[in-house]
C-alpha cells in the first residue's frame, strides 16, 4: 500500500514537473475569434429601431438580404475586414423574418439562433424581432397561461405519422365545452410556426384574459401532404379534408 502510494505521489510530481516545463500558450490572433476571423455582431438593432445585419464573407463579391423587413432586397457593403453590412429601417415594432443571398446561394444568418423552420422553395430563415414601447399583443403578461402539446399520429388516408400542435386555455383540465379553431398555417411554413413564430398562444392568452375573446382549444395541423408519398393512393375526399389527413 505504501509502495503504491508512493509510485502514485512520483507520478504526479513528474506530471506536475512536465506541466511547468510547457512553454506558455500563444495569445489569440488578432480579431478576437482566436484566429478564425473578425468577430461579428448580427443582428443589432439600434436605438431609433434600425436594424443592422452583418455577414463575413470575405470572398463574395455580392451579398444581399432579403425577408419580411420593408418589402425589398437590400445590397450589402462590403468592408476591409470581409464583413457585409447593411442597415435598415427605422422598422415598425414586430417579428421580422430574412435570410442572405451570397453570390446566388440562400445563407441564415450564423450569429443569429433565432431560425423558422420552412420547406420547400421556402426553406428556414433568421428571426428578428423588432421592440416598441412596453409589451406588445404577441407578448406574454402575467396572466393565466394555457398550454400546447405536441400530439404525434398516424393519419389512416396517407398511412404517415404526423404531428399536430394544440393549444388548450387556462383551467382547460377542468373540463368543459370549448370552440376549437382549426389555424392552418401559410405556404412554406410547419406546424410550429404558429407558435414559435406567431406566439399564437401568447396572443390568445391575452385576449381571454382581457375579455376579448372566449376560451378556445387551437389546433395547427401540419401542410398538405401529397397522397401520392409512400405509394398511396390518392385522397377520395375534399380537399379539406385531405389536408388535415
């Protein structure tokens, strides 16, 4: 036991006596991302609401953005250190979606974690949202607060699992009869958008708290599917219907 002790006391101290020996660590490259390039800030949205999107691409020679901000692609300038930069507004308090164009190709936004989820020629985009003056409608308040689950199944005409996003009220468990609004999203988006993007939950849960509107389950089915994945068949019935298969 003392020999092992000892043997384990020696070991340390020649790793201890190797870890002194190493030369000191080589400070970071110049342009505080240790070595990978200029540090870059985007979104940032000024004081008077402006908003300014930035994007290191040092070897393009054109960068455009392009979204939901005043209805117009904006060409972006490009400086010394490889960094497009635009600025735009003053825009109006809401929730902007955008995304770039470098030299052709659709780009999120890398320093922005704020993404929506979309398909086909749409495809995700950064998310930026623009603040007013106090709470806005889609904020949450301190109210009572509903909830929304997350309801996988199996849709009998298309023979694919599905998901389903549901808003239930306040003092739903309770029980009672409620008035269920179908919310179909628009083209390009998912199921989740409602929610994550359209706080739908958050506007309802102000709106039955300040009398505007009654309690209310919300159910946000996922897109149209085409029946013909998988082999189906065709859906036989309406088009509705076919839709919320």
């Amino acid at each position: 036991m003392v020999r092992r002790t000892a043997r384990l006391g020696l070991a340390m101290t020649l790793v201890a006596s190797a870890a002194w020996a190493q030369p000191p660590a080589s400070p970071p490259a110049a342009g505080g991302r240790g070595g990978r390039g200029p540090s870059v800030v985007s979104p940032e949205i000024g004081a008077d609401r402006s908003l300014t999107l930035r994007y290191l691409a040092p070897n393009a020679s054109q960068v455009t953005v392009n979204g939901e901000l005043d209805g117009k692609p904006h060409p972006m300038t490009k400086g010394a250190d490889g960094i497009w930069t635009v600025t735009i507004g003053p825009l109006a308090p809401d929730i902007y979606t955008y995304a770039f164009n470098v030299d052709g190709a659709v780009a999120l936004d890398p320093r922005n974690v704020n993404t929506k989820y979309g398909y086909g020629n749409f495809g995700p985009v950064s998310v930026v949202e623009i603040p007013g003056e106090g709470a806005q409608f889609y904020d949450a308040r301190p109210v009572p607060h509903g909830e929304v689950r997350i309801r996988p199944y199996i849709s009998t005409t298309l023979g694919l699992s599905r998901t389903v996003w549901v808003y239930t009220p306040p003092d739903y468990e309770k029980g009672g009869n409620f008035p269920v609004l179908y919310l179909l999203h628009g083209a390009g988006d998912i199921e989740s958008g409602w929610t994550l993007i359209g706080r739908a939950n958050n506007i309802l849960d102000n709106l039955i708290a300040d009398g505007k509107a009654k309690p209310m389950v919300i159910v946000m089915p996922p897109r149209p599917a085409s029946p013909h994945r998988r082999g189906r068949p065709p859906c036989r019935r309406s088009r509705r219907t076919c839709s919320r298969m």
